[in-house]
C-alpha cells in the first residue's frame, strides 16, 4: 500500500498505535521535540540567550520533563502551570510567571515559591511592590505591534488587555522605586504564530528603548510566537535569518550599553507542534448532496484550533491507498454543533468507516486547550520514546469513568449509588 508521505512518522506505526489504544489518540514524538528543542539552542550561540518553553502549548508532564532535560526554562501563565514545573523538580529560578489578571492569592503562591513574576499592569505592580517592598520583579509591557496567526492571539496591539503601556513605564519605575523594588527584567509578546518577522524585530527595538530607564534590569524577554507552517506550500519561518538579524540587534545593544543584560525567547508551538498527531477513526460516510462528509470520533471538544481559529490541519487517511480514488470530504467531528468542522473540502482518498485519519501539527495547544464538551472523555496520549517505544502518557476514560467522576465531583456518586442500589 502506499502512503502520503507527508507524515513525520510512518504510517504503518500510527496504525499499530490506533489500533492498540483505540482513538482519539494524540501521539507526539519525543526525537523531534528534542531536536527541535537543540535547533533553537544553536541559534545565537555567542550571546547569554536562555529558553523558556510555554507550558501552555503542552502541558503533559512527560512532555514537560524532555523540554526540561533539554535545558530549557518554563515559560508560565498560571500558578497552577508554576505548581506543575515545580512539582517536576524545575527549581523556581528557571520558571517565569507571566500573570494576566492575577489574583493576590496567586500573587502569594507565586512570591512564596520564588519564581520570576512578570507583571502586567500598574495596578498589580502597586499591589506587589506593597506586599513585596525590596523584591524584584519583571514588567510586561504593550509595545503597540500587532501580530499572530488570528485577531485572537494577537497580544501586542494597542487595544490589547496585555501589558503595561508605554508611556507608562516611568510610572511603574516610580512605584517600583518608592518601595525599594527592583525591575530586573521587561517583556513583551506580540502574538502567536508570527506572519511578520520584521514585527519581532520591531518588537525587540521596542523592548531595547523601553529599557533604558531601568537601571536594575538583568533580562529582557522577547515572548513567543515562533510560527510553524501548517499547509504543505507553506514557507517555514527563516530561523536562522532572524537569528542572524536579531543577534547583529543585541550584540550592538551590549556593545552599546556596557551592563550585564541577558535575553528570554519563550516559544511554545514551534517546539511541540509539528511532533503531535491526533488520531481518530472514520465512522460515517455520509452523502449531503452538497456536501460528503466523513464522520469521526473526535471533534472540537478535542482540537479546537479549526473551530475557534478557522486553522488549518492537514488530515491524512493513514487505512487507504495515497494514490487511489481521490474524494473531496468535510471532515466532521462528532459534537453537537455544526461548526465541529475539522477540515473543509478536503481532498482524500476514498474513505471508508474503520478508516484512521491522522491530524497532523497538534501538538500544540491541542490536548490542552481540550475539553470534556458533549461529556466526551479526552483522548489518550502516546509518546513514541526517542528508543522508538510507545509509552502511554495519558490514559484515555472509559464513558462510564467519565460519567462517575462527574458525579463524584458533583457529590452525587453517593446518591447514585443509593438509587441504583
Ligand atoms: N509567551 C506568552 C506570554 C504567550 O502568551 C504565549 C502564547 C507564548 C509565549 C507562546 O506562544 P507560541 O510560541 O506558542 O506561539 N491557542 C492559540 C495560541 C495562543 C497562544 C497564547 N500565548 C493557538 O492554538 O494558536
């Protein structure tokens, strides 16, 4: 049989991972995480840059402790994102608490642990820097560049919620400084999944302006939002022309500035996006007139990235022949919605109920962005081990599972029990 090769693994191994854990499974590859990982390490290699991997595109806890094993740091934005890293034993200097509308007693936890807290808006600054007096701190600021694949992860344009405005960083000096608080980084991010990459240049001239009021500052954190390319035409981000670029930018910067300043990148998709793959079966073939759809058993409850975004996946029939009769299909998730559309017009081999498709690019801000809509269990998660084992990662609920831990959680599971028995 012949395949699409555009897959990065086998076909025949996803087929033999359906078939053993049953579907919706997500599958990741530990070898292209890593690798990935060691690319991104290699690109400014004669300037004091670190990573910090953003827990939010995967939070898997394996998948957390191979980023951490490849040196990285954790780029968080959530106290229960900052108690995860710690509880897999990264120390809390390596961890980064960008807080978006954080409450004081997240502000508490996060203080206590010591990790770096980023802070976003004056009125939480004032809250800390009272709390805090002769702590430090890092600032997030709004630096009025807009980016990112869709108007909802777009994050530095002027209208965003994020950030501390620009014409408000004397003030936050102020504050600081009136409580003996020290400013030891500044941040900014502009969006997710960059279309420009003049814009992250942009961005870091902003940040190397912003920061020549701040005379404790140790770091300056240029954000994520690294894109990968999704459709196969697509050209891939040029890493090391940026790299190239940006790296001219900072050393001209250190030059110029004579003090010991380092750099952040915090990139999430681009590590663990092209090494996930969701896998779901075909159960329905249906013809609308219009329209031909396959039917699966998963949807956007488990990959809402086409729903919420009108993003793109490609969708791989890994059961049929590559080179037969080819069929244009909606591809359709099984929520009760009609907008549980995974692919549109897509082109595939004629498909068949029992067929597995593979989703391609999910390994980022698929499982976690994942919810239990319609009462759906989530998927299972399979790692393919750099030794080239399968190692379940996540176990997958049976319904009945799903249904008495809601009931558990509800406290109901006692009344149930009493009415059934
Ligand atoms: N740093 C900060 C402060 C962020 O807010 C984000 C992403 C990142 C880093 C990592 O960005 P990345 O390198 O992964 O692009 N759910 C959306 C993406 C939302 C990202 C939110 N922030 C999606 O599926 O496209």
């Amino acid at each position: 049989m012949q395949h699409n090769p555009s897959l990065p693994v086998d076909p025949d191994r996803l087929l033999a991972i359906a078939q053993k854990w049953g579907t919706p499974t997500y599958v990741y590859m530990e070898s292209m995480i890593r690798e990935r990982c060691q690319m991104l390490k290699r690109l400014f290699p004669d300037l004091p840059v670190s990573w910090l991997y953003a827990v939010k595109a995967n939070d898997n806890p394996h998948i957390i402790r191979i980023i951490s094993g490849e040196g990285f740091g954790f780029d968080t934005v959530s106290y229960e994102e900052v108690l995860l890293c710690l509880k897999l034993g990264t120390g809390p200097k390596q961890i980064f608490y960008t807080e978006n509308n954080m409450t004081d007693a997240e502000m508490q936890g996060a203080a206590k642990e010591g990790v770096t807290l980023n802070i976003g808006s004056l009125g939480r600054l004032r809250a800390f820097c009272e709390a805090y007096p002769g702590s430090e701190c890092s600032i997030r600021i709004k630096p009025d560049i807009s980016d990112g694949h869709h108007a909802k992860v777009d994050t530095g344009n002027q209208d965003s919620k994020f950030g501390i405005r620009l014409d408000l960083i004397p003030e936050a000096v102020r504050v600081a400084g009136e409580h003996g608080v020290r400013i030891r980084g500044i941040h900014a991010h502009i969006g997710s999944g960059i279309q420009e990459p003049e814009n992250i240049l942009a961005e870091i001239e902003v940040l190397l302006k912003s920061s020549a009021g701040l005379d404790d500052l140790a770091f300056i954190n240029f954000g994520g939002g690294i894109p990968i390319p999704y459709r196969h035409d697509e050209t891939p981000f040029d890493l090391d022309r940026f790299a190239h670029l940006a790296s001219k930018r900072l050393k001209a910067f250190l030059e110029a500035n004579n003090r010991p300043v380092s750099f952040f990148f915090e990139p999430g998709r681009w590590i663990v996006g092209p090494a996930g793959i969701l896998l779901t079966q075909v159960n329905t073939v249906k013809d609308q007139g219009r329209k031909l759809f396959l039917g699966t058993d998963t949807g956007f409850n488990h990959l809402l990235r086409p729903a919420l975004y009108e993003a793109y996946h490609e969708v791989v029939n890994i059961s049929a022949d590559a080179h037969g009769t080819s069929q244009t299909y909606h591809i359709a998730g099984n929520i009760c919605e009609s907008g549980d559309m995974l692919g549109l017009d897509r082109a595939l081999p004629e498909s068949k109920p029992g067929d597995y498709l593979a989703i391609r690019d999910t390994g980022a801000y698929g499982m976690t962005m994942a919810s239990q809509y319609n009462r759906r269990a989530l998927p299972a998660e399979v790692l393919i081990t750099a030794e080239g084992y399968h190692k379940t990662i996540r176990s997958r609920k049976t319904p009945a599972e799903t249904v008495n831990d809601l009931l558990k959680e509800t406290g109901l599971a006692a009344a149930q029990k009493s009415e059934t028995s």
